[in-house]
C-alpha cells in the first residue's frame, strides 16, 4: 500500500475583512517542496484562482503560486494570504515577513493591527495596439486608452462602463495575454477595476494584487498623488489601500480566515 502524506491546507479571504468578501486563496506550508506537477494538480483541485506554496529559508520564506492551470509569476493576494495563516495560525514572530520568489524578487508583507501591506514591483503598462477580438470579447464599449505589461489594461471613462461588462469567457480565453484589466475612476474611491484570466483557468479573479502593479502608477500619474483609495469591483468585492514609492507599489488589506485542514496525498 503506498504511503500517505498529510500536508496542511488554510483557505483565507484577502483584501477584506468580511468572510465569502474579497478574494480566496489556498495556502499549503511546506517543508520541502513537492514536484511542480504535484503542486498543479493540488491546485487544480483545489479550483481557486490560486494556491500558494512556501517553504522556509531561514528567518524567511520561498514562495509559489498555481493557478488551476498554471504556475505564475506574481500573486498578490495568496502573498497577503499566506502572511496571514504565518502570523494568526503558524506563530510567526515579527511584524515583517520576507519572501522569495522565482520571478518577483523579494516581497516584503508588514503587519499593523490587522491591516497587511504588501510591497510589490510597479510595472509600467505601455501604449498598446487593441488586439483583434478583444473589445467584442468584452462585450463592445470603446476605451480611452489600451496598454500592456504582462496583461492588457484597458481605461475607460467611468466605473458603470466597467460594472456592466459582461464579456465572452470563450472569446477572452483567445486573446495572447495572461490577463485583462479593465478600470476606470471611482464613484466613492480614486479608481475601480476588474480583472478576467480565462486562459489562466479563471474567468474573473475577484481582487488581483498583480494588476495592481500596473494600476497604481497609471492612476498616481493621472489623478497627481501617491496615496490611492481602490475598490476591485467583483461580486465580492475587494478594497485597497494603494500608495506608488518610486519603483514599487504598496497594497494594504485585511485578510481572514476560512478553513484549515489537511490534504491526503
């Protein structure tokens, strides 16, 4: 009979602080890590926009993320996630917590109270042809300005326009890019946003740190400040505390927690 392994599993909601709010993440601490295949299938089924993995390096962590089909290069909000199950659940000590990733560098989450703040690379999103498809994936509507970085960010004139998309999950999951941000300025926040990945295995990711990366200098930039109020305007909904500090993006949420338990592997 083969041999089986326990590994434990947290789900916490982050960017809130309402459980079934903002966005669920996976978080499965290791000691070693497990074969990338293992880790794709766990995250699979798991069936969450992602599921992050850390192991320890000393005083701090290595850090991974899958989405259902995928690993990815950078996940805010299973990093905010898994700062959360360290300090409420796995005794971490300190007010920062230090990870290591494969492609972001070195990501920093601090604790206040029970505010966490994420320090991130900014990434620019640059002027950008619209690619064939993809404003009808989106279900028509005409933005002020299309540009990338690793997703498209699409800007339009108000937070009703972005609301009201309901785009072609099909259609989208055609078009050459990660992910498609859609945002515009805020009714009660500096700016809103939503964010569809089909080809990553998620349709609309209820509140992305990532896009944030790109989000925050654009909107710093237009609107003349640093410091930066944002709802993501999912079904959940997720809120945020952004500020722009020269080459990298600070995001502030909340987090809680909403199961722990262990997976038979």
């Amino acid at each position: 009979m083969a041999s089986i392994s326990l590994i434990p599993i947290y789900q916490a909601d982050a960017f809130t602080d309402k459980l079934f709010g903002g966005n669920p993440a996976a978080v499965c601490p290791l000691n070693e890590w497990l074969p990338a295949p293992e880790m794709q299938k766990i995250a699979a089924e798991n069936n969450l926009a992602e599921t992050a993995f850390f192991i320890p390096q000393g005083n701090d962590f290595e850090l991974r993320w899958f989405t259902p089909e995928l690993e990815i290069d950078l996940c805010g909000h299973a990093t905010l996630a898994s700062a959360h199950i360290l300090f409420t659940q796995l005794g971490y000590q300190g007010d920062e917590i230090r990870f290591h990733t494969l492609k972001a560098g070195t990501l920093t989450v601090s604790r206040t109270g029970d505010l966490y703040t994420l320090d991130f690379p900014s990434r620019v999103a640059e002027p950008s042809d619209t690619p064939a498809g993809l404003l009808e994936a989106l279900g028509g509507g005409q933005p002020l300005e299309v540009l990338r970085s690793r997703d498209y960010m699409l800007v339009y004139k108000s937070e009703a326009e972005v609301r009201a998309m309901k785009p072609d999950f099909n259609a989208l999951a055609k078009i050459d890019a990660l992910g498609i941000i859609v945002t515009a300025p805020g009714e009660n926040s500096d700016f809103v946003s939503r964010f569809f990945a089909p080809s990553a295995g998620i349709n609309e990711d209820p509140v992305t740190g990532s896009a944030h990366c790109n989000l925050i200098p654009y909107w710093a930039d237009k609107l003349g400040k640093n410091e930066l109020y944002a709802f993501q305007v999912s079904a959940r909904l997720g809120e945020l505390w952004c500020e722009l500090k020269g080459d990298r993006v600070l995001m502030s949420g909340k987090a809680v927690t909403y199961l722990k338990g262990e997976i038979y592997v």
